[in-house]
C-alpha cells in the first residue's frame, strides 16, 4: 500500500455509508459477556394462576370498579424478589409471575452457603412484604385476599448461556436456559407438599459446592433426567431437609 493511500474498506465507502464494528465477545466479562457459564435462577410466585383466576370472577375482565388493590401487591411481592437476589443475579426479564434472574458462575463459584442465605434472606423479605400488603388493603372481595396463599418456589441451574439481542432489550439463550424453565414445571410438591423451596440442580450444586445440601431429587423428562437437590427455603441453613 503506498504511503497515504486508505485501506480498501475504508477507501471504497461512500459518505453514507456506515460500518458497524463488532466487539469480540471474549472481551466482555461479567452479567454482560456474550457468552459464558452461569447461574440460572428462576423464582416463580406459587398460586399466581389461580390467583388471577379469582380476580377475574370478582372484578371482572375490564376491571371498570378501579384496579384490585391485589396487583400492587403482586407488583412489591416481585420487587421484594428482584431487590432480595441482587446485586449477584441480575434479572434477564421478569415472566409473568416469575423473575428470571443470571450470574457469572466465576462471580458465586464456591459460594453456595451464601447464595443460600441470600435467598433464604429473599424469602423473608417476600413475606414480610406479603403480610403486610394485605391488612394495608382497604379493598375486601373473594379474591385479593387469597393474595396472603402466594408463596415462592425457585430453581437454580449452571450452564452456558448466550445473550442475544433481542428488539431494543437483549435475553439469554442456550439448553442451560431451557433446562432451568423445564424443571419449574416439576413433581417437588408432590414429594414435600406446599412448601417454599429452592431446586439446585447438580450442576449448580457442584458448582456452589452444596453437593450434600437438602433432600436429593430427579425429574423425568422425554430427553432424559435431571438431579439435583430440594432445600426448604423456609428453614435455616443447617436445618432444611435432610439429605
């Protein structure tokens, strides 16, 4: 090339013309690196459906009374949530009734008793905030009282995940993803009834180092079986479920 003369992809680009230079993705470390290992959390509001359900009996669809009261609590019952796993998870999106939340899995690797306590300490704040929207209330029907039956479950899975881009927002994607989602769907409360717990899945498990932690447990599905462990999030540390 002699000397002065532009590259070719430069020189060859017209005034309107614009060029997007990609960031490599290994060079971007943390909640938003492309791609990477994870932690994978999803904590789903328990009863939500039917819930809503009896909202909808009471007050109708278009909700021409006014809005129930019971939506706000809904909304402080997932701040409580959002506010309880931060800063470590940071959310990817709320679902619904769930808050689907990630972190670097170097960030809480070997850190299991405190991710622990963390969500334990989340659960509180969520009854806390739970028990005390109700009597707050001035509204009395059928349905927003059952807003005091809601309770938590959550499972908590490692893998890779991959951030994409998506409209102006962006979401994690990859098997790990969709393993996490598959296992709300589960037979745990069958096996411990309606109690408040957290799934860790031996990936995660192994992981945090909480491999002898809580009551082991498998889920079936078509493509195969996934282990992990039940850990009351109701009970303290050295008193959830025996293994």
């Amino acid at each position: 090339m002699t000397q002065g003369a532009r590259p070719p992809a430069v020189a060859d680009m017209g005034r309107g013309d614009h060029v997007e230079r990609a960031e490599p993705s290994v060079l971007r470390t943390g909640p938003e690196a492309a791609a990477g290992e994870r932690y994978l959390l999803l904590a789903d509001i328990s009863g939500y459906t039917g819930f809503m359900a009896g909202v909808e009996q009471a007050h109708g669809i278009d909700f021409s009374g006014g809005i129930p009261a019971a939506y706000s609590v809904l909304g402080a019952l997932l701040d409580a949530v959002i506010e309880g796993v931060g800063p470590d998870f940071a959310v990817v999106k709320l679902e619904g009734d769930a808050v689907f939340a990630a972190a670097p899995a170097g960030g809480l690797d070997g850190q299991g008793d405190r991710v622990l306590v963390k969500l334990r300490a989340t659960y509180r704040s969520f009854i806390q905030g739970r028990t005390q929207a109700i009597p707050a209330s001035d509204h009395v029907c059928t349905a927003c009282p059952a807003v005091a039956n809601l309770d938590l479950k959550a499972v908590l899975h490692r893998g890779q995940a991959v951030r994409q881009a998506v409209g102006s927002g962006s979401d994690l994607l990859g098997p790990a993803v969709t393993v996490a989602h598959r296992l709300l769907k589960n037979t745990i409360r069958d096996r411990i009834g309606f109690r408040p717990y957290l799934y860790v899945t031996d990936a995660a498990a192994d992981g945090l180092g909480l491999s002898k932690v809580g009551l082991a447990h498998g889920e079936e599905y078509s493509d195969g079986r996934i282990q992990g462990h039940i850990v009351d999030l109701g009970e303290p540390l050295n008193e959830g479920l025996a293994t």
